[in-house]
C-alpha cells in the first residue's frame, strides 16, 4: 500500500532539473520579456573609480576656447606690446626735440602744432585738477552685483569706473568718490586695463568690501540710492548728503537690483528727473558713468536739462536728426551698449582735448601718462574688434 508521504514525492518536481531548465532560459539567444517587477538601481561607483564616468568634465564650445586662445596670447604680448610703445614714446620726443631745435634756429618757420599737442594735453589735465573743488558731497559707486553679469559685461564696467575717477578728478566742482566692492573680476579687469597704476589713482578711496553708512544718516534720509524704479524725484545735489549709484551693466535683464536692495537696508531712494526734461529714444537706460557725469554736471550748472544735454549723447535724445558722420540705421540700444563697452560715442564730436581728459591718467611721471593712455585705447580697440569678431561668428 502507498502512503501519502510516498505520493508526494513521486509527483514533486526534480528539483536539479528545474535548475537545469533555468539555465537554459538564461543562455538563449531570445530571453523572455521582462517581468513587471522594478529592476535594482545600479551601484554607485568607488571612489576611486578611474572609470571616465567619474571623471567626466564640461565640455566648453569652439567660441569659448576661440576666446581663451585669445585671452592667452593678448596675456603673452604684454611685454612685447609695452616695448614697442616705449620705442614709439622715444621716437616722438626724438622728433619733438628736433623740431623745437629747429624751431630756435630758424624763427620765421611756423610752429609744428603736432610736436605740442601731448604737453599742452597734459598741462590742461594738471590745470583742470588744480582748479576743481570738492564739495562735501559723497558719491559710492556700489559694485556689489558681480554674480549678476557677465564677463563681458564686468570688462565694461572696469571701463565705467575708469571715466567715473577721470570725470571726478577735472570736474570744477568734484565728489568724495567711492568704489566699493572692486573684487573677483572687476579687480582682474582694472588690473588688465591699467596695470598697478590704478592703485595710485588720486582723489578716490577703493574698496573690496560692501559700503558702511551710519544709522543716523540712513534714518535722517541723507543716504539716498539712485534708482530709475523709486517714485520719488531728485530735485537737488544737497551738500552733507551720500548718493549711491549702482555699479552694474546687464542689459537691463535683472529688474529692480539696486531698487531691492536699497529698501532691504532701508534706504531712501530717488530717481533723476531725466522725463521731465529731455525726451529720448527707445528705452531709457543710463550706464554708471553716466549718472557721476550728469551728477557733476549739474553741480556746475544747476540746471537739470544742460546737465542731460551734455552727458547724454545727442544721437539718444529725441527729435536729433543723424548727420553726415552718423549712421543712419543706429539703434538706441546699440549706442547705449558701445557706451557701456567703453567706447566714446561722442567721440566724433569731441575735440582732441575732451577725448583726453576721459582717461585716467598717472601724473608723475610723463612716461607713464603715455602708455597709460595708449594702452587704455589699445584694450579699448581690442575689446571692439572681439565684439565684431563675435557678431560675424555668430
């Protein structure tokens, strides 16, 4: 007679050949469709997994290592840039020489006006900064929004601040100018376009670090942040009290920086009654250096419209018809972005003399005013051909 136990055994399943069969399932050319249970995660990798996926890095485009090639041999002519101006500075005051030798020996031939133009420049900038007067007026120019632009826009910037010190320093009436927050790239740029001289700058106090303004001012409404968001109208320059500009050149891409700010500290804000006086095309943005030359200019004028004629390109105002020497077809935006990149716009309509005084220059030695001034117009130059380079490529 089967038992029960013996009945089982005999209809279980060998269990060698249903390892057999899996085996077999595994090693066919076609597997069977997964089942629907999730598959496990994969593991992570060691940490010291040469494996190129641990050690991947972004790649960066042909524009930007176009741009860094470039960056590296402008870095690497420094030295052979700077000689070839010295050369060029010792023939000039060769000829120079020789002209007002020649010019002893024979009186009755007319001057060479060339040969004097550099120290007559020269001795109009010492005259003009002899001249100005500071009031007791404090102008921060707040360049604390660094994350916010770009390269680009940080080297335009460098160039903002420079015209903001040289316009200061000839004013006939100056600020007490500062500049706070000159580190990370703006340094690196101030750097590139002046070298140490910069530091030796005159009239200027420069920091790396935020503004400090005392309670009692901020709760009295001395300290009042220009901005063009504040409902509130500048009527007047007063003496005792602090203006800060914001120091930032984005396009106009980040609404409201300096206004947030401002009211985050609790300051007083207002915004200069350009509306009221002039009418400009297109959207109406002023660069950095823009607002310190409209400030300083109604110091000396006291009259809001004159002082917006003259730091405001004519081309930007409205009802201004192009002449011969303008194009036609140029946007406001564009003009106000050649502003921004250090590029004088109203150069065509300046004398030799106005272009000259917009550098700022070391006077201590003439040498140094020279290449300084040169290589100021070289960065300058070089910074516009790289945005036609850009444009093309584009």
């Amino acid at each position: 007679m089967t038992t029960p136990d013996a009945i089982a055994a005999e209809t279980a399943p060998d269990e060698a050949a249903i390892n057999g069969r899996k085996r077999k399932r595994s090693t066919s050319p076609n597997p069977t469709p997964a089942t629907a249970t999730s598959p496990l995660p994969p593991a992570d990798p060691p940490a010291n997994d040469p494996s190129p996926a641990s050690t991947t890095t972004t790649p960066i485009s042909k524009n930007q290592q176009k741009k860094l090639l470039k960056k590296q041999k402008w870095e690497e002519s420094r030295e052979s840039r700077r000689a070839f101006r010295r050369e060029k500075m010792a023939a000039k005051r060769a000829r120079q020489r020789d002209a007002r030798l020649a010019a002893k020996s024979n009186p009755t031939s007319p001057p060479d006006i060339s040969a004097s133009t550099a120290s007559m420049k020269r001795r109009n900038i010492h005259k003009l900064e002899r001249q100005s007067r500071q009031l007791p007026i404090t102008c921060i120019v707040d360049c604390s929004f660094d994350s916010y632009m770009t390269d680009k826009e940080s080297t335009s910037l460098a160039s903002q601040v420079s015209r903001c010190y040289s316009d200061n320093r000839i004013a006939p009436f100056s600020m007490d100018l500062h500049v706070t927050c000159v580190d990370k790239r703006l340094r690196a740029h101030l750097d590139l376009m002046h070298g140490d001289k910069w530091h030796q700058w005159r009239r200027i106090t420069v920091t790396d670090t935020d503004y400090t303004v005392p309670d009692e001012a901020v709760e009295a409404g001395n300290v009042i942040y220009l901005s063009s968001d504040s409902d509130e109208t500048l009527e007047t320059l007063d003496e005792g009290k602090t203006y800060i500009v914001g120091g930032v050149v984005d396009k106009n891409r980040h609404k409201g920086l300096c206004f947030n700010k401002a009211v985050g500290q609790g300051l007083r804000t207002a915004k200069l009654p350009i509306g009221e006086y002039i009418k400009m095309t297109g959207r109406i943005t002023l660069t950095t250096n823009q607002v310190v030359e409209i400030m300083l200019r109604w110091l000396e004028l006291r009259d809001w419209k004159l002082a917006f004629e003259k730091a405001i390109p004519m081309r930007k105002q409205k009802g201004h018809k192009p002449g011969k020497d303008e194009t036609a077809g140029s946007s406001g935006a564009q003009e106000t972005n050649d502003r921004e990149d250090g590029v004088d716009v109203d150069a065509d309509n300046s004398t030799d003399d106005e272009v000259e005084t917009n550098l700022p220059m070391n006077l201590d030695d003439d040498e140094e005013e020279e290449e300084e001034e040169e290589e100021v117009a070289e960065t300058q130059a070089e910074d516009l051909l790289q945005r036609v380079g850009v444009t093309h490529e584009s």
